[in-house]
C-alpha cells in the first residue's frame, strides 16, 4: 500500500466516523427515511472503498 492510498484509508475512516454519528442522530429522529436510507447507503459505499483500498 503506497502512501496515497493510506492517506484516503485515514480520510475515508473520518468521514465513516462523521457519516455514523449523522446516522446514529437521524436514527433518533427519524423525520426523514430517505435521509435514514441515504446515510447507511454512503456507510456502505465509505466501508466499500476501504476494502478495496486495503486489498491492493
């Protein structure tokens, strides 16, 4: 893994920490399904990436 690719692992473990907390709230809420829907689809998508970033 070259130094690029851990910096986007570091980046992208942000951004999965902030995208839990948003859903964790929008949880609580729940105004909003969609929102709920969207949250735990970009979760996937952040997890996804990092897989596929740590396996090459």
């Amino acid at each position: 893994m070259d130094k690029k690719a851990k910096k986007r692992i570091e980046l992208l473990n942000k951004k999965l920490h902030d995208i839990q907390q948003r859903l964790a709230g929008a949880r609580k809420q729940m105004d909003d399904e969609s929102e709920v829907r969207q949250l735990e689809a970009d979760l996937a998508a952040t997890k996804a990436e990092i897989e596929k970033l740590k396996a090459s």
